[in-house]
C-alpha cells in the first residue's frame, strides 16, 4: 500500500523585515489563507511534539497587543488575533509612519485614538480587554515576569494571548516538562514549576508610561505584534532541575522576522520548516524542478556561459537587470551536464553592470565555452572588480532550464506541492 503524503498548508518564511515576510506568505497563503495567529501556534504546539520546529523556533503571529487609553480615559489593553488595524501589510506600514512622524521612538507602530476605540467596541472583530490598572493592582505593580502553570492559567493577559485554546496549551507545556525531567533523571517531578515568561514591549514599555500619560499617549495607542520564543531549558534553582521554558511577549513591527503562512482557511495541523531561499530551494532539487524551453535552438556553439556550482550540482547563470536598472543580477538556469576545465586560472577585470568579463575573447583559452568567477577587490567608486576567472568546456540541458522563482513565488499551490512530497 502506498503511505499517503500529508499535504503541506502551512510554511514558515523568515526574512529582513515584516513586509517582505508577510508579502512572501501571503503570495503562498492565497486569497483564502492567512498569516497564522497566536491561536494557530498554539493549535501547532498541542498537536506537536517537543522536537519539531514550532517548539524550537520563535514565530511573529499575526496577533496584536495594543496599549492607549480607552473611550472613558482608562488605561488598557487589547489583545486581536488576526483583526484589528495592523492585521495588514498596509496597517503595518501606517503604524511605523505614524510612529516615525510623533516624537516617540521604537520598533513598534502606533495607531490613532479613533483606530483604538473602534478596536475597543468590536468594530474589528472579537478582542479581549484587560484594565491595565487593575492588573497592576493585582500583580503589585510587576504583571510581566516568569510564571509557574498555575500562574500562567489565572492570568488574564496570558490568557488573552494565547487564545481560547489556553489552558490546554498550558497543560500541554507542563507535561512536557514534566516527561522531559523524568526522562533525564529517571524520577517524576510533580512541583508548580516556571514554564512561562510573559513580557512587555522592549522599548516603548507599558509600566513606566501608565503612570504619565503624555500628550501622545492621548492621540495615539501603542501597537505591536505578539511573538512566542523558541523553547528552551533552563536550570531552575528553586526545584534544582531543567525546566521548558518559553517566552510569551511582544515585539516590533521592524527588522528580520519569521512567521507562518497558512493557506486556506483549514485548522492548523503542523508547519513546514521552510527554506533559506526559493533559489537555493530550486536547485537543490534542480534535476525535479525544470521546464520544457522553447528557444533551445538559440543555444549557439560559440556562446560563453557564465557557470557557479550549487553544492554538487553545477548551473549557467542567466542575467537580467536589477530593479533600479544600474546593475545586473543572475539567477541560475541550466543543468551544466559535464565541465572540464580548461588551461590556469587569469586574473581579469569583471564589470559588474553587465555581470561578465571585460574583453572576454581575449582572455578565454581555447577550447573552453565557460567560466567561473571568483572576486578578489571592488573600487567602490565603479563597476569594475579585480577578479579571478577558472575555465571550462561544459556541455548543457539545452532543452530543459530550471523553474524560475518567481514561479513559486506566485503559485502557492505549486509550492505547497512541491514541499508536500520532499
């Protein structure tokens, strides 16, 4: 019998900032997905087992915590899980201007006191509030710290985080700890022990601000992302033992980031680790991922191409322009199928404009067909690089080149695919 392959829905992308993230998931989610909630991570980490990605791996959930003054003048919080003004790329991309232009400074966003009290009657969508005040009282003033299960469980603020699924999530932490600590020690541990850190925003913190509010607390909320840490043990000296802990908090709306992409409007079973890059993704798997091409027949005999080896496999390099149009970029594009090098290497001038050698005629030896580049120095002031250049004699595909990224980039359900069966 054939062991059916379970299909891939959900991916984790990562990359240098949250719109070109979010871009990148949500090309792959479709119209019907979504970038995935803190309720979805939390469905991911009950069903998942310690050693799986969702565990070992931070993810930015398209959950949000938003901090300002409500319609009577109170401080609280709400806490969206996929609604609310920077649910969006568009909304996050408001939030960071309207922080930039007021006189605070930080990795989150703000958004406007009107944006807020429309949060706060449900004009978004469903949303928990907490008063900020009366956490304070209860908490002593110090709500944001490490938290035993117990802890964790009567705590509304974890509570609105994690979603409806909250008990059951923190159940399932525990008892992992739990196995965790019996199997290194060979005997059971039974104490209300600290899995959970909830904290607040790094920068813009909540506690210090509550108690002077400002001009533009009045104007505007506080808004950023909620992010759950990757797993970890740690020795704690209460219980003399290694506990797993895991960190609950907030985060900005600036710099690298990782978050999920969930296609379709199904529940979340399990998450695909995902990839460095669809480059690096297409030619590792290079001899699946090609085409048919109809222009086989412009390959001429005395054509020179620019070759790079993509750990065993080797590929020639098409260029194109970059986006601003000063520069050239490569992509690889065909299977080089043999290479035998040709002559010494030469030491030669490469004109980055155009991505190839300068006066290549009169440095390729005879009989080659391809080369290698290897930089050596770059004159900032231009285009020109000191470069080392290997030659070879290569045969390729000529009927078949690789898959362009932007294929994948732009069809979710072949990515989903793919990934599905590798």
């Amino acid at each position: 019998m054939t062991k059916e392959v379970p299909s891939v829905n959900s991916v984790y992308f990562c990359g240098s900032s949250l719109e070109e993230v979010w871009n990148k998931a949500l090309r792959f989610a479709g119209e019907d997905g979504r970038i995935a909630t803190m309720s979805d991570i939390v469905d991911v980490r009950i069903a998942s087992d310690i050693d799986e990605s969702i565990w070992r791996t931070y993810s930015v959930a398209n959950s949000a915590e938003y901090f300002g003054l409500s319609k009577g003048g109170v401080p609280i919080l709400i806490v969206a899980h996929g609604v609310g003004p920077i649910s969006t790329v568009d909304g996050i991309r408001n939030a960071r201007v309207l922080m930039s232009d007021s006189e605070k400074c930080g990795d989150g966003g703000l958004i406007t006191s009107k944006e807020f009290w429309e949060l706060e009657n449900g004009s978004y969508g469903e949303v928990s509030i907490i008063d900020f005040n009366d956490m304070m009282k209860r908490y002593d003033g110090n709500p944001f710290s490490w938290l035993t299960a117990s802890e964790a469980m009567s705590n509304p603020l974890v509570q609105a985080r994690l979603g409806p699924r909250y008990e059951e999530y923190i159940s399932n932490h525990l008892k992992i700890t739990q196995e965790c600590y019996e199997q290194e020690w060979g005997c059971k541990i039974t104490d209300d022990i600290t899995i959970i850190k909830l904290d607040e925003p790094k920068d813009l913190r909540y506690t210090p601000t509550v108690n002077n509010v400002d001009a533009p607390m009045a104007q505007y909320a506080l808004a950023n992302l909620l992010v759950v840490e990757g797993s970890c043990f740690w020795h704690d000296q209460d219980i003399d033992c290694r506990v797993l802990k895991s960190d609950i908090s907030c985060d900005g709306i600036v710099g690298s980031t990782r978050s999920i992409g969930v296609r379709g409007a199904s529940k979340v079973q399990s998450v695909h680790p995902g990839f460095e890059s669809l480059e690096n993704l297409i030619v590792d798997n290079g001899l699946e991922l090609t085409e048919p091409v109809l222009d086989s027949e412009n390959v001429t005999s005395d054509e020179i191409f620019l070759i790079r080896q993509y750990r065993n496999v080797m590929f020639t390099l098409s260029r194109k322009s970059s986006p601003n149009g000063d520069s050239c970029v490569v992509e690889p594009e065909r299977l080089v199928t043999s290479a035998k090098k040709v002559g010494e290497p030469v030491e030669c001038l490469f004109d980055l404009s155009r991505y190839e050698i300068c006066n290549i005629q009169d440095v390729i030896p005879k009989g080659a067909n391809a080369y290698k580049i290897f930089f050596c120095e770059k004159n900032e002031s231009s285009n020109l690089i000191k470069a080392e250049a290997e030659f070879y004699k290569v045969t390729i595909d000529k009927d078949r080149q690789l898959i362009k990224p932007e294929v994948f980039e732009n069809d979710g359900g072949l990515l989903a695919e793919f990934l599905s069966n590798h």
